[in-house]
C-alpha cells in the first residue's frame, strides 16, 4: 500500500495537462505523467481510469447538477429556463478551476479524437437534460430542443470564458448566449 | 475488367440495408453484402469505401447544398433564415429516399457506434454552414448559434419523417421544428 499523498487527483490532472500541451495527447504516457507528478502509476490509477479521463472525469458531476436542477424547478418554469438554471448551477464547478480548464481547451483544439470526445460529452448531457425535462411533463420535441439548444449556448459562452482575457464572468455569458439565441432564432 | 452491372450502387445500399437490420451492423461483412447484391466484393469497393459508407456516403452532397444555398442567401437574409433555405434546399435528396430512409435510422438506433458517427457526421454538416456563414459576414457567436440551431431543427424533425406514418413533408416538419425552437427560445 502506497502511503497517502496530499492532493494526488490535482498533482496528477496539472502534470497530464502539462505533459499534453509540452508533447501532445497522444504521445504522452501514464507513466510520465506519474512521474512529473512525482507519484507512482498505480497512484495514477486509483483516480483515472486512463489518460483521457483526467480530461473528461467531470461530466457526472455536471449530469448531476444539471439534472436535479432541472428537477428542482418550480412547476412554471418554461423549459428553456429550467435549463438555463441548470447551467448556472454548474458554473461554481468551472469558476475555481479556470486555469485548468484554458490548458484543457488548449489540448483539446489540439486532438482532432478528443475534441470528437468532447460532442459525445455534449450529446450525452443534452440528453440527460433533455431526459429531465420530459420527467417534468415536457413534451418532445420541446425537451430536446431547449436542452440542445441550451448545450449549445453553453458551448459559446465556454468558449469565450477560455479564450477570452482576464476573469470573464461564465454566469453572464451564458445569459449572452442564451439571449443571442432568442435573437437569431426569432430571425433578426 | 468486370462488366457494367445496373444500379450496382443502389442494389449494394439495399442489400447492405436488409442485412444490418436482419444480423446486426457488425455482423454483416461486405462479402455477404456483395453476394446478396449478386455482386462482386470488387465491385462493393468500387462504390464504398467501407460498410460504414453506405450508411453515410450522402454527407458530401448534403454539404455542397448547405454551404451553396447559404452562400446563394439575398444580403439582407437572417442566419437562421439562410440555414433554413439551406435545409429545405436538401429535402429533395431525402424525400426521394423515404424508405431507404427509414431502414437506414433503425440501424443506426440498434449500434451506439453508428449513432456516434451520425453525431459527427452532423457536427461537421453545422460546421461548415457556420463557415458559409462567417463568409457572408455573419459575425460568431451568431453564425456556429444559427448553424447549430438549424441542424437540432433538421435532426428534430427528421426523426419525426422517418417515424411518422403516412408521407409527412418533410419541409414543412423542418418549418414547425424552426418554429419550435423560436418559440422555446423565447422562453413560452
């Protein structure tokens, strides 16, 4: 038995991360990553199921939130707006790791196989938001086009919350997004 | 030299369409496709690169009719609105093809594979009307939300033409689905 070492999930994500935009994605081993993290594989292994998963472990988290938020909202709540709560919700998540998430963007844009990752991502917590909705009485096609369409507004306003400089608020770009996309699909 | 066999490409879709629904997507090898075509493997390989293109083979010609007909939009067109000259534009493609149609969706229902593949085949369809876009001037967010927007629209009421009894228009599924998402957006 390894003995405890503090912060290992943290030390191991910075290392990947490092080691992803330094060689690549693909050329890069657990056993390096280990290594630059000072800890062992097996260590590694205990938190990742493999190297792609310190990019993509968060998304049961968000599934989660974004879920019972839907879950949670009061009975009037057009579906649009339950989905727009659950963005929000999630936004704590985001907002303390920011650094982190601009290296993962990085390596992301980088890997044409992980960015194919990161739809199925999307697609999956479209559906489970979609899934959500229609537990609240949403019909189809309403569910599925307001949790779509809420995944893609989220998907602009990360994009920019990464790309752009200094300490963008992700709260308020979603409310952008969501607003653009009233205003392009109402056809002006 | 073999010699010209008529419609090889549609007896091969066919047959390749009978056999995934009777034993599975990845039970089928393209030898019994040739076979129960009454054609060659040569003759397969003439038309498809592989079994996976016969299922997908459209998406070039889908993507010549998106990026042209937006390209084609008066100046003063709305994004969405040239998305949508640029769906309804395609449906003669689909239309002619309803029942290939629907056995080609309950294959890809039964194979998470193909499913994942029809996820990137619509990803990149949105990307390149989001690029049409962009080349019209349409700034981002508005074009990738637009883009995007319209093929959630297609997708919407595409599953309702391959579902739905009867000969449903498809065009005009396409209208209601854009109409859908305009009235969702606006959070009724």
């Amino acid at each position: 038995m390894s003995r405890w070492e503090p912060n290992a999930r943290g030390r191991l994500e910075q290392a990947a991360l490092e080691l992803y935009r330094e060689r690549g994605f693909d050329q890069t081993t657990v056993a390096e990553i280990a290594e630059r993290a000072g800890l062992t594989e097996r260590t590694f292994f205990r938190y990742y199921a493999d190297k792609r998963e310190v990019l993509f472990w968060g998304q049961e988290k968000l599934r989660e939130i974004y879920v019972s938020t839907i879950a949670a909202a009061p009975d009037s709540t057009a579906p649009i707006d339950a989905v727009a709560a659950a963005l929000e919700a999630a936004t704590p998540v985001f907002r303390e790791r920011h650094e982190l998430a601009r290296q993962r963007q990085a390596v992301i844009a980088a890997n044409p196989g992980l960015q194919e990752r990161e739809l199925l991502k999307r697609a999956w917590l479209a559906d489970a938001m979609a899934a959500a909705l229609r537990d609240r009485g949403v019909p189809e096609p309403a569910a599925s086009l307001a949790a779509e369409s809420g995944v893609i507004a989220f998907k602009t306003a990360y994009a920019r919350w990464v790309t752009e400089p200094g300490e963008p608020d992700l709260s308020q770009l979603i409310r952008e997004s969501l607003d653009q996309l009233k205003v392009m699909a109402a056809g002006r």
